[in-house]
C-alpha cells in the first residue's frame, strides 16, 4: 500500500485529498481558502501557494509518495523572459476579453475555421482571447511576455522548485484555445496572431507520465483542468455523461476522438486518460428554478419541487423556456424566456413549479441531443450540483434524458481526480501500473435512477416542449446540427 494527495486549487480554495493507492480511500484531508476576493479578475498566483501551505498543515502530506494537482481552469499567467511575472494573473472569471474573444473569431475566418483549427471557437475565458485583450489594453505588458502557463502548470512547476522545464497535461492544454485536441499539437500561429509573437508553451505529457521529482522526493504527476480532475475522480468513462446544474447548466461526456464543431456549440477538451470530453454548455438552469420559486412565493427549491410534484408529466400543457439570460445552446444570446400553453386550467403554481423543473431538463436534454447528434453514447448520467438532490430532479430526469440517472454524494471529486492520477504515475514509475490503465479506485457512492416505464412520458414531454422551442424559435438548433464536413460559408 502507499499514500498520495490529490490538491485541488479552484477559485475559491484549496482542498487536499490524501488517499491509499491501491483502493483510493481517503486517509486525510485538508482545506484553506484562499486570501483573496473570491470574484476578483486579477489574482497574484502567490496566494494560492500561501493556501496551499495552510491546507497541507498538521501533517496532511505526511508520508505521501506523489502528488497530483488539479485547478481552475482558464487562468492566463504571463511570465517575462527571466520567469517573472508580467501582470497579476487573469482568471477565467475574466470577462473583459469578449470583444478580444469575438475578434479573434473573425480574424481567423469565422466558426468554422477555428473549429477546425483546434475543435473549440473563443470564449472570453479562454487564454487566447486573454493574450488578445492583454495586446489590445497593455501592450507594454504583451511585448514583455515570453511564456505562458495556466494555474495548475504553474503549481506543479513551483512545486518542483521552478526548474527549466515547464509542463502541462492534455487536458489543460486543450482549453487554451490554442492547443488542438484532435492534433495533439500547439498553434504557434494563433498564439501570434492574438498577442502579435510567440511564446513559450509547456510541454504537453501523456496521462500517466511524471512532471518530475520535489527536491524533497516526492513524485509530481502531470497535473490537470478542475473539469478533467473531476471527471477523473467520478471514474467515468464511454457512455458516461455528466450534467452539472449551477445557475447555468452543462453537458460533458467521455468519447474517443475530438469533436470539431463549425457552429461552436461543442467546445472540445481532451480529459484527464487520453480520451476526449466534449462540453455543451446552457445559459440557464437553476437559475429558471429560482425565478419560478421566487414568482411564486415559495421558499426555497425543495418547496418548489414538493409542488412540482403535485402536478403530472407536461404540467397540463405549461411549457417554460428557461432562455431567461439569453441562451447559449441553442445561440439565442438576445432572447428571454417564454411560457406557453396558458389556459385556465394550467394556471395553477404547481404546473408551473412542474413547468420550471421540465424546461430545465429538457433544455439540457436539448445540450445532450447535440453531443448525441455528433455520435457521442450517452447511456449514464451524473447529475452534479445541489439541484441534483430535488426530488423532482430525481423523479423527472431519467424519462426526460432517456437514460439511467446517477446521483453522488458530495465529495471533493477534482481532488479525488488529481489523487487518482498521482497514483497512477507513482505505479507507472515503480513498474506496478500500465500507462494505458489508471488505477482501478472505488466508484462514488451514489443513488441510482432508472427511467423504466417512464420512457414514452419524458419523450411525450420532450416533444411538447420541442414543438413549442421550434414554434417561439424556428430552425434554432439546425447551426448546432449541421455536419463538421458540410460545405457553406465559414460566417
């Protein structure tokens, strides 16, 4: 038996797993947030060392073997040519780069070039578009910057005592905006043609390799994206989807090769094992459970779902498109939300309690259907966010997405995930572990939902609720169903 840690440094705090080898047990953990505003854009990366330090206190790391570490994603950290850094760091909260992020589309040539480019069009959040708002607004700064790391390249690289050689995994490298998934390759050109030369990039390893060796000994695996860590932790794999409901929604699931999407409504990451993890995200979902709890009256969400449930499966003809931020898939950006089917009847609060909690879901049903569209299996779905635990969560979606629905209890799965992989290089370099098979941990405890005899309901809910979608906004989806190969102007 040995012992490692998995750090997760998100954008709040530090979390430390410390797990055996073998089965993945947690041993120990530890926990600091970080001394800084939580929703600050500009960061010095020191504090997440400082929070570090606090969370691995009281012995959490000893006789620890390898360490693997997790982070938020999106974080541009601009070194000068001496290993300094430029500007404070940028986070992926950042949302000052979108008009960088918009240019950077049309300077390329559109969606569709950029998807062909590297699976992914820019987003604010992505380094890419940081690299351009940085050339725009600070141009001394850009001009200083030869290399770039984000915060798990970072960590590990502190870690190990700074040395020469810096490096990042797949996983991160796919969100940069200038990486591609499907190639396995940077794009030097892209990087110069947002911040106007190249730079450094960390050298991308393989799932299993080693970052290097601490001066005190310990093993440092290569590291990875939160997303990754996480799906890592969860031990998904083909067939396996996750569903995450925070104020807004996303679908990611595990598949075998990079999805390159001219409509830019899959973004391409590459996980945590060498497989690929596609994401389609929506503007809105919880948020539409608030908004209904709140014009109800009711207070709070497991209220709304206990009235949710006093109706029946299509809320007597209510249909709620949650669109209430504008809406992202399908690319509604100026839209609101819409209530339809209003008749004396349907005008009672739990029809539209059922209303909310059946828009949401089939609005992230609708997500899956484009990952489905592109041959993506989904059989398994995890449900993840505090809204995973309503009842009427539970009892509608199975019929709704067509699939067997996992619910977990919380844990800290990016960490677990980063533990996971901390294993599996420590067994790789004893000669215990094959590259291409990660230890074999313990599954999440969790509740399992089975749509049974409920299939033929949520696809007669599905279908109230597409042809209400294609009434209010016709052809909405046919930019995300449209083939990678299809000819047509690249917009």
């Amino acid at each position: 038996m040995g012992i490692v840690a998995g750090l997760d440094s998100s954008s709040a705090a530090t979390r430390i797993v410390v797990c055996d080898t073998d089965t993945g047990a947690v041993l120990r953990q530890g926990f600091a947030p970080h001394p800084v505003d939580p929703k600050a854009t500009d960061i010095d990366p020191q504090v997440w060392l400082l929070s570090l330090g606090e969370a691995a206190g009281g012995g959490v790391l000893e006789g620890v073997q390898a360490i693997g570490v997790s982070a938020q994603q999106h974080g541009l950290i601009a070194l000068d040519d001496k290993g300094a850094l430029v500007r404070p760091a940028l986070l992926g909260n950042d949302k000052r780069a979108q008009v960088a992020a918009a240019d950077l589309v049309d300077a390329l040539g559109g969606r569709r070039a950029w998807a062909e480019a590297v699976g992914a069009v820019p987003q604010a959040g992505q380094i890419l578009a940081k690299l351009r708002w940085l050339a725009r607004h600070e141009p001394e700064a850009a001009e200083r910057v030869a290399s770039v790391m984000q915060a798990h390249d970072w960590i590990v690289w502190q870690l190990l005592g700074r040395p020469a050689r810096r490096t990042t995994d797949r996983g991160g490298a796919s969100g940069t905006g200038y990486w591609a998934a499907g190639a396995g390759a940077y794009r030097q050109d892209l990087i110069e043609l947002a911040l106007g030369h190249r730079v450094g990039v960390p050298e991308v390893l393989g799932p299993a390799d080693s970052a290097g060796t601490t001066p005190e000994g310990l093993l440092i695996s290569a590291g990875t994206g939160e997303t990754m860590a996480a799906a890592f932790g969860l031990g998904l794999g083909v067939g396996d989807a996750v569903v995450s409901l925070g104020a807004s929604g996303s679908v990611t699931a595990v598949h075998g090769e990079a999805l390159a999407d001219p409509s830019g409504t899959i973004t391409s990451f590459a996980d945590a094992t060498g497989m690929h993890l596609p994401v389609v995200h929506t503007s809105n979902a919880v948020r539409a459970l608030r908004g209904t709890a709140e014009l109800l009256g009711t207070e709070d969400l497991a209220e709304l779902s206990a009235l949710a449930l006093k109706s029946t499966p299509g809320a007597s003809g209510l249909v709620l498109l949650p669109y209430l931020e504008g809406e992202r898939t399908p690319q509604l950006p100026h839209t609101a939300g819409t209530l339809s089917g209003l008749r004396r009847e349907s005008m009672r609060p739990e029809h539209l309690a059922r209303a909310a909690f059946e828009g949401m879901l089939c609005s992230l049903a609708d997500a899956m259907d484009v990952l489905r569209g592109r041959g993506v299996e989904v059989r398994r779905v995890f449900l993840l966010g505090g809204a995973a635990e309503l009842p009427a969560v539970q009892a509608i979606a199975p019929a709704v997405f067509g699939a067997q629905v996992v619910v977990v209890q919380p844990a800290e799965y990016a960490a677990l995930g980063a533990a996971r992989q901390a294993a599996w290089a420590l067994g790789v370099s004893q000669g215990t572990l094959s590259p291409a098979a990660p230890p074999a941990w313990q599954g999440a405890a969790a509740q399992v939902f089975e749509p049974g005899d409920e299939l033929a309901v949520g696809s007669a809910v599905r279908q109230q609720y597409r042809a209400t979608r294609e009434q209010i906004h016709p052809g909405a989806f046919d930019a995300a169903r449209e083939p990678a190969g299809a000819a047509g102007p690249a917009e």
